[in-house]
C-alpha cells in the first residue's frame, strides 16, 4: 500500500535543506531508509513496513525535526489507520508488552473478583442483588447474570452447578422465570435462564422456557418483556385497567437482543434489531440507563451471525470518548463490545486499565444507579421521564463484579488473535 506526500516546498519553506530521513524501521528487520527529497512532484512512500516501525526519526537538520514528526503523524494518522482499518490492526511492540503485563494483572483481579463472587452466593446457590421494596431482591434473574459472567472459569462449571440445580427448581408453571419470587415472570429473566440452563443440560426445562419466551414475539417481530395478560392479573392490585402497558410490553432493543442470545435463529428478530439501529450506530436500552447495554448485547449478536457493518458501526460509536462510561459495570460491557467489534486495541487497553486501577481491595467493583423502572405505560424513557420507580442499583456489587470478570475474561483472549 502507498500513501503520497503532496508538495512539501510551502511546508518546509524555513529549512535549509529538503533532504532528510523520516524513517528507520527496527535493526532486527533491516535497515530501511526512505530518503524525500521537497520537489514539486508528489512523493511515494510505501506503508507495508510500517508493522515493524520502531517510532525512531532521523532529520539531517535539527530544526527539521519538529516538521517532521508533524508529517510522521499527520501522514501514519491518516495512512497506517486506513491501512490497519482494512487489515486487523497489529499491536506496537509498546502496546504488545503492555497487553502482556495487563494480561497478568488481569488474572489477579479475576481471581480476587471470582473469591468475591462466590463468597456473596447464599448458601441456597443462588445469588441476590438489587433490592427493592416491592419485589425484594432479584434472585432468578441475577443467578442468571451472573452464572453467565462466571462459565468457564473453571474446569467443567463445577462451583455453578449448584445454582443451576437451585435454579430450576423456580421455574414457573408457564415455563416462564422472574425477576425474582415476589415478580411476574418475564422474557428477559426467562431468556438469561435458557442462555445458562442450556450450559448444565435441563433440556425439557429449556424447552418449556423456550415456548414461554417465543409468546413474547411482536407483530413487528422484536420481543417485549411482559404478557399484557399475565401483568394485568398479577399486578391487579397496582396497575389501573385502564391505564396502557404499552411500555412494558413493547418490542425493545435490549429484550430482543436477550431473546436472540437464547435462540439466534429467529430471523424475523433478527430484522428488527438491525432495523431498530440508530443512526449514529447504537441501539437504544429501555431498561438501563445507558444506551452501552443494548448496543454490545446487538453486537455480541450479530458479531456471531456476521454483520459486519452493523457491528463495525456499533463498535465506531461505543469507542468514541464521549460514550465510554466511568461507571464499572458500564465500562466493563463496552470493553466486551469493542473486543467483539475489534475496535482500537489503545482504546480497549485504556478501558481495561481503568478496570484494574478501580477494583476494591475485596475484589469487588462499586455499583452505581443503572438499572432504569420506567413507567408502565412510557415507551421511550430516555425521552419521557416518568418511572415506576427510582433507578437502581446492584447493592451487593454482584453484577457489576461479574461483568468485569467477563469482560477482563475476554481482553485475555486477545493475545490469540493478534500474535
């Protein structure tokens, strides 16, 4: 691949002389010496071995220098980006020690996180989070969660067996799962059920959840959370017949991309995640307060079905600075999501970083307000701002944990794919 230089005479009108050397690629694979000369034709310079560049600048003029590092990272910004764009971008030697060491890191913190983990699982196998006064605490849903963050940690699941075995024994007789005993059973507790069952056999239980999720299909082919049928008879009480459940029920990104998860082969569902996609790349969450949710569960999506683009444009919005969350839990998932959409592996490294850097000496990470209530009967909550309740958050830090665990999972996957 070549790059030109346009006419250098009106840039370097204040040195002595035009000659000098821009580059000097690493001893160990020859030295490589392009000399430009300042001409009025434009200059070739051929990027291929860029990949062994050791970021040393020669000027035969002191005062040349400054001129030609602002060439170097105009013209690398501009040409090395584009190149690595249409190949898989290659590590710095600098980045490559770093993922290294990073790596290690990584393996202490997924040690102490996991300890944390396990030490905070009731003695019934099932984990707890996310209090509220209504539906205590979730239980079913956030077992699910966070025995999906933890498989394969090791060998044969053998210390998340027992949730599983708990697990099961709540499911209703629907086939349906719920946020927890005190809820109505839901597509996306029923969903994560399937998603983990599936990993321990359960196989007519799987089935039954299967039959329970698939009621919860649109006309428009995405899926909602609720059956209007089941919300109106359990929360009788609560909710005014005449009142719309339309939120609660309508097809969302983040519900379908769930139900996907669980069984990717639903085509029709799969048209509407790819036509509910914004224009700027991401998709919208309804039940978390950060679009970061439904965009990298869309991406962990279609990334295994192979939309590229859609997944190439989702990855492009979550790496931008202003959309990187300093919130773990947030943190955590566009980490994942920019591994999967392989986006900068700077920007994935910094992310990463940070993660280790805020971990808590018991292993844990610090929870904030995420998961949003909205109103019954609101729609677009990142719009209308009326609520259920208040946001909330994991109080005992058991899936924001368990999402760092994942995502510092998967950054010490890359080093198979890039040496």
């Amino acid at each position: 691949m070549e790059i030109k230089i346009p006419n250098l005479t009106g840039i370097l009108t204040s040195i002595a002389s035009f000659e000098y050397t821009i580059l000097k690629i690493h001893q160990n694979m020859g030295v490589i010496v392009h000399t430009i000369t300042a001409q009025q034709q434009p200059v070739e310079i051929d990027l291929m071995p860029f990949h062994y560049l050791s970021t040393i600048v020669e000027t035969t003029f002191g005062s040349a220098a400054v001129v030609v590092g602002a060439l170097i990272g105009h013209y690398t910004q501009k040409g090395i980006s584009n190149y690595f764009k249409k190949r898989k971008e290659q590590p710095s030697r600098v980045l490559k020690r770093t993922i290294k060491s990073n790596k290690k890191n990584a393996t202490k913190s997924i040690d102490k996180a996991t300890k944390f983990v396990f030490d905070n699982r009731k003695k019934d196998g099932l984990w707890y989070d996310f209090s509220s006064k209504h539906h205590g605490e979730s239980s079913y849903w956030i077992s699910s969660f966070v025995g999906l963050n933890l498989l394969d940690l090791d060998p044969w699941n053998i210390r998340i067996k027992d949730t599983a075995k708990e697990l099961v024994k709540y499911q209703e007789k629907d086939g349906g799962f719920s946020y927890s005993n005190l809820a109505s059973s839901d597509s996306d507790s029923t969903a994560f059920a399937i998603r983990f069952l599936s990993e321990f056999g359960y196989e007519q239980e799987v089935y039954k959840a299967k039959k329970f999720l698939d009621k919860h299909q649109n006309s428009d082919s995405g899926f909602g959370t609720y059956l209007e049928e089941k919300v109106r008879k359990d929360y009788d009480s609560r909710i005014p017949k005449e009142e719309s459940l339309d939120g609660w029920i309508s097809s969302t990104a983040d519900i379908t991309t769930s139900a996907l998860l669980a069984n990717p082969d639903n085509k029709k569902a799969v048209k509407f995640l790819l036509d509910s996609q914004q224009e700027d790349g991401r998709w919208r969450s309804y039940w978390w307060n950060n679009d970061i949710y439904a965009t990298v569960h869309a991406i962990e999506v279609l990334s295994k079905l192979g939309y590229k683009s859609q997944v190439k444009k989702a990855g492009d919005w979550l790496s931008k600075e202003e959309n990187i969350s300093d919130i773990p839990f947030y943190l955590a998932l566009a980490t994942q999501g920019m591994i999967r959409s392989e986006e900068s592996y700077d920007k994935i490294n910094s992310c990463v970083e940070e993660l280790l850097s805020s971990q808590r000496k018991d292993g844990s990470w610090n929870s904030y307000d995420i998961l949003r209530f909205p109103s019954h009967s609101n729609t677009e909550p990142w719009v209308n701002k009326s609520r259920w309740r208040e946001d909330a958050k994991d109080q005992n830090r058991l899936l924001t944990t368990s999402t760092c665990i994942r995502a510092l999972s998967d950054y010490k996957t890359i080093d198979n794919n890039i040496f």
